[in-house]
C-alpha cells in the first residue's frame, strides 16, 4: 500500500499540477490545459502499450525503470516550466506515458499476494487508497504551488515515482510465471492475443460509462451550483467528499459477500450512480444536491470494485495486466471526450442538461454492456467456465495457477 500511495499520488497531482505550474507563465491556464492533454494521451496511449508488453517474470522491473522515467519527466517539468512549448508537452507526455502501466502492473502484483477469498477485500482496500489519494491530492497541489512555488507539486510527483521505483524491489516478489502461463502467453501473442483482450469490451465499455458520468458530475457541479444561485465554494467541499464517500463506500463492499455475479453488481451499481447523479441535477438546493451527489460517490465505489473483478473473471491470469491496462486507457478516453462534450452542452445550454445529457449516455452504454453479457452467456459451449472455455478440456490457467499459488502459500 505504501508503494501503490507512492505510485499513484504522482498520477493523482498530475492534471492540476501541470495548471499551476504555468499559470503565471506567458502561456497561462491555456498552456496549462495543453500540457494536461498531452499528459492524459500519453497515459492513454503508454496503458495499452506498455500493459500489453509487461511480462509476469520481469513485472518489477518493467514497472520501476516506467516510474523511473516518469520522475525523470516530473523533475523536467519543475526546473524547465517556462521553455519551449514543444519541450514541455513532450516531457508532459512522457511523465503521463512512462509509468501509464503501473497501476495495472500493481494491482496484478496486489491480487497474487492473496488467496482466492480475498480477492474481493484486498481490490476494494485498494479502492479506498485510490479515492483518499484523489480525494486529498487537489488540496495538496494548491497548498503547495501557492505557498511554496509553483514547481513544487512536480517534484513531490517526481519524489513519489522514485520512491515507489526503489520499493518496487523490496516487495514480495512477483512469482515467476508457471508453465502454464508461459503456455497462454505465448499462445496469446499477436492477433490471438489482441482478441483475447478485444473480448472483454463489454466490461471496458461499464468503465467509460462509469468515467463519463463521473466527468458530466465533476465538471458540471460548480456551474450547478451557481445556477441554482448557490455558492461556488461548496464545489470544492463537494467533490472532495465525494472522493471520501467513494472510499468509505469501497470499505462498505469489502466487508461482507454481496448476492449475485459481480458483473450483474457492477451493472447494478452503475444504474443506482446514474439515477443519484441524475437526482443531484433536479433537485435545487444545497442539501439535496450534496446529499444525491455523495450517495452518487457511495455506489460509485461499488462500480470500481466490481469492475476489476469481473475483468479477473474474464480473462485469464496472463492477460489480467494488459486488461487492467486497456481498461485504465478506456477510462482516460471516456472521462475525456465526455468533458470536451460537457463543456460544449455548457457553452449553449443549462447544467442540468448537461449532466442529464451524461446520464441518458451512461444509461444507454450500460444497457448496451448488459446486453452484450448476456450474448456472451448464452453463446457459452456446454460446460464452459466463467470465461466461456470448457472446462472438461482441462484446468483453466486461472485455476491451475490458484492451485500453484496456495500449494506455495502453504
């Protein structure tokens, strides 16, 4: 947890970091803006690359020498704010790009450190460490950029990439990959393998659903609040609670089982967001907004957790990464073409219609998803496990490798 904190506080400081760090330059919040979108492409573009290249055997390394990049492209930022614009979104591209697998690569490395039962627990502790992480680090950056220098948020990015690169190989090491997964590896490369992934796009599509509707809520709230003649200060508060919530609703999830496939879950809590976020829209003051945005949070937590396990129930362990990867990469798309078409429904329209506009699209992927799941269900051969392939051919590579996992646990 204290690597993952370390990984992923850079990520979390990144976009608004970037703001401050320029804002007083000639280029201001409008270079401020192209360096964020020069840092999300290249997370984008860098999660599926590099997710699909990581390698069980070499996991550490790979993961630390991207972190190791990523810190050098951090301390650029900070000592050369004010050069050449060229120079400066590359080195935000690569700061992005260089370390984009690492929150796929870790949450593998987290998952095979624990039994089978757990798997449920330990993602949704990993959730609660992601939101508090999101949820203080806006705080962080402005307290830091305004009082110190505007370079500062850049270098703590560039202190934690090293520090989780230097940690990385202190951490119970990733098992060397069994012969069974070297088998699916290899029979998984090239086009097999891209359909292998390709496979799972119904589950990737929930989290651009999820990504979009989180983008029309955070995006949309401080002109809500102005709209409904209410104080713009609250958008702060606001959008902090809801990164807390969001981790005390994670917490919720990993204390108990919850009935039903964690796909059907996912579906369901989704749905539940949507309506609470659509909720925060029509109601007009202060408390019914807040009290519909944060339930929004609660149940957004559910969708996260819910979302990587039924990816693990998807695809087989050697995939699990480059999945994790090209999942993280479908959210960066989703969060950011939504916010481009928020912003454009806010230029010419209302905020409840931009927020309702994000719900009926969130709904109408979350249909589409549901719909494809149950194609898959149905297509199954006889005797098929969760990830459509038959059983009675053979252990599954998921099962062959939790059975070598608990013979070397015990």
């Amino acid at each position: 947890m204290i690597t993952a904190f370390s990984g992923r506080l850079p990520i979390a400081i990144a976009p608004l970091g970037l703001v401050f760090l320029v804002r007083e330059t000639p280029g201001g919040y409008s270079l401020g803006a192209t360096l964020a979108g020069a840092y999300v492409l290249g997370e984008v573009l860098g999660s599926v690359a590099l997710g699909a290249w990581l390698r069980p055997r070499r996991m550490n390394l790979h993961l630390a020498a991207g972190m190791a990049v990523g810190a050098l492209a951090f301390a650029g930022l900070a000592v050369f704010p004010d050069t050449s614009v060229a120079l400066t979104s590359t080195l935000a591209f690569l700061a992005g790009a260089a370390p984009a697998a690492s929150p796929g690569g870790m949450r593998t490395m987290l998952i095979a450190l624990v039994d089978k039962a757990d798997e449920a627990r330990t993602l949704s502790a990993e959730t609660v460490l992601t939101q508090v992480t999101w949820g203080g680090a806006p705080a962080l950056v402005v307290v830091l950029a305004v009082n110190a220098w505007p370079g500062a948020p850049m270098v703590l990015g560039a202190v934690g990439f090293a520090v989780a690169a230097a940690l990385l190989f202190v951490l119970p090491a990733h098992r060397a990959a069994a012969p069974e997964d070297v088998a699916g590896a290899a029979g998984g490369r090239g086009k097999e393998r891209g359909k292998l992934l390709a496979s799972a796009w119904p589950i990737y599509l929930t989290s651009a659903a999820a990504m979009s509707m989180l983008a029309t809520a955070e995006l949309a709230l401080t002109p809500l609040l102005e709209y409904r003649g209410l104080t713009v200060n609250w958008s702060g508060v606001l959008l902090a609670l809801f990164s807390l919530t969001s981790a005390f609703g994670a917490f919720l999830y990993g204390l108990r089982t919850w009935p039903g496939t964690v796909r059907a879950q996912s579906l369901v809590f989704l749905l539940i967001t949507a309506a609470f976020v659509a909720l925060s829209a029509v109601f007009s003051g202060l408390i019914g907004i807040a009290v519909a945005f944060l339930a929004a949070g609660l149940f957004q937590a559910g969708v996260m957790v819910t979302r990587s396990l039924s990816l693990r129930e998807r695809l087989p362990e050697h995939a699990h990464t480059a999945g994790y990867s090209i999942q993280y990469a479908v959210q960066g798309v989703g969060y950011t073409i939504t916010a481009s078409a928020a912003a454009a429904v806010l230029a010419g329209s209302t905020p409840v219609a931009a927020i309702l506009g994000g719900v009926v699209i969130t709904v109408l992927l979350t249909l589409i998803s549901a719909v494809a799941e149950l194609r898959h269900r149905g297509t199954k051969p006889s005797g098929a496990g969760p990830d459509g392939r038959p059983e009675e051919a053979g252990t599954p590579v998921s099962v062959a490798a939790e059975h070598h996992s608990s013979e070397e646990h015990r």
